[in-house]
C-alpha cells in the first residue's frame, strides 16, 4: 500500500511541471570544470526510478545553464564535476530565485569540485551553512533503508562519505551535497562497479527523489 501511495503522489507531482515526461537537468556551469561527464548517470537513474518508485521522467537529460530562466521548468537539477566552478552575478540571482520558489539542486562531488563548489556556494547563501546530515535523517530511510546513512561507492581520499544539505526559513530541503561517495559514480556504466556498490547507488539516488516529492 505504501509504494502504491508513493507512486500516485510521484505522478501527481512530477506531473504539475508539464504535460509530456518531465526531465532532470543538468547544471551546465562555468569555470571551467567538467559538468557533462558520465552521461549516461541521468538516463539510468530515471530508468530505475521509473521501474522502482512508478514515477514518470523522460530518459532525456536536459541541460540549463545557472542563469537560464528555463531552470524553473526542472524540478530537480544535477550538477556534478571534477574541478572549478564559477557562478557569475545573474547566475546567483537565478539559483537563488530557482531554489527560493521550489527548485531543487542535487551536487555530488565527483572527486575534486568540492573547495570550488563550498565557495560558489557560499556565494548564493552567505547566511546559510552546508549542514551535514545525522545517518538518522529521513533521506536515507525513507524507501530504502540505509542504517548508516549515505553509502561509500568510490574511494577517492578514503575518507568517511559525507551528506549536507542546505535548508529553507521554512525547514525544506533546497540543496542537497554528497562528499567522498560519488553518488551519481555509481549510476554510470562506466566504471564497472560491483552489483552491490551499483545496487546501493541506485537505491540512495530513489531515496533523494522520494524525499524531494514527499517532504
């Protein structure tokens, strides 16, 4: 009964952007660091929501730009990368606007934009901090249960995967960013992951999308 409910409420939803699928974008930023790669991450990780959560987006991955007003058609954006990121005036007021009226951003360092992307960051809310999620936090429970919070996929400097989250005034979710894991890694063939590795990428990525659409 549940994932029926969950189900309805993913259709529901996802279907207030537009009549055809919806898609998920992919911030495409400058500075010079590389947002397009792994291409595939985006048509996979649909298609196992699409199978698994019964929700309905287009395996056709978008690309915005920060400072595109087309970014308030997405309900999530995607951004990821190995080196510099750089966030021009108009592009702050757009992602501030995006994400202050109900847009979402999901960044996961794919190993070296993280001192690139705290600084831009700070940039866009510099009275908000990244806080860093307890393993108790209802993202990493709320489908598929992971007990100690955000997964490990790769090992980059072999430190402790980490998750943080930028929050609205009003307690919502706006950013959400995963550090020493590389997440969206484990969403691409490329890399030839184990099925276990590759099966918890999945299953943490449907928790973010479930979360978003019912939090």
């Amino acid at each position: 009964m549940k994932k029926i409910i969950v189900a309805l409420i993913l259709i529901i939803t996802v279907s207030l952007y537009a009549f055809e699928a919806p898609k998920v974008a992919r911030l495409h930023y400058d500075g010079g660091g590389d947002w397009y790669n792994d291409r595939d991450v985006v048509p996979n990780i649909v298609t196992f929501l699409n199978n698994n959560i019964h929700s309905d987006f287009s395996k056709e991955q978008a690309e915005v730009k920060p400072s595109d007003k087309r970014i308030f058609d997405f309900p999530f954006v995607f951004m990821t990368g190995h080196g510099n990121i750089s966030f021009s005036d108009s592009d702050i007021k757009n992602l501030r606007d995006y994400l202050n009226k109900g847009g979402f951003i999901y960044a996961d360092d794919d190993y070296g934009m993280d001192k690139a992307f705290r600084r831009e960051i700070k940039k866009l809310y510099p009275q908000k901090n990244l806080i860093e999620l307890s393993i108790d936090h209802p993202i990493f429970h709320c489908f598929y249960d992971f007990k100690k919070g955000i997964p490990k996929i790769h090992k980059h400097n072999d430190k402790r995967p980490q998750a943080f989250a930028i929050f609205d005034d009003n307690g919502r979710m706006i950013l959400l960013y995963t550090y020493e894991t590389n997440i969206t890694d484990g969403w691409s063939d490329m890399h030839n992951d184990p099925f276990k590795i590759r099966s918890q990428a999945l299953k943490m990525g449907a928790n973010i999308f479930y979360y978003l659409f019912t939090h």
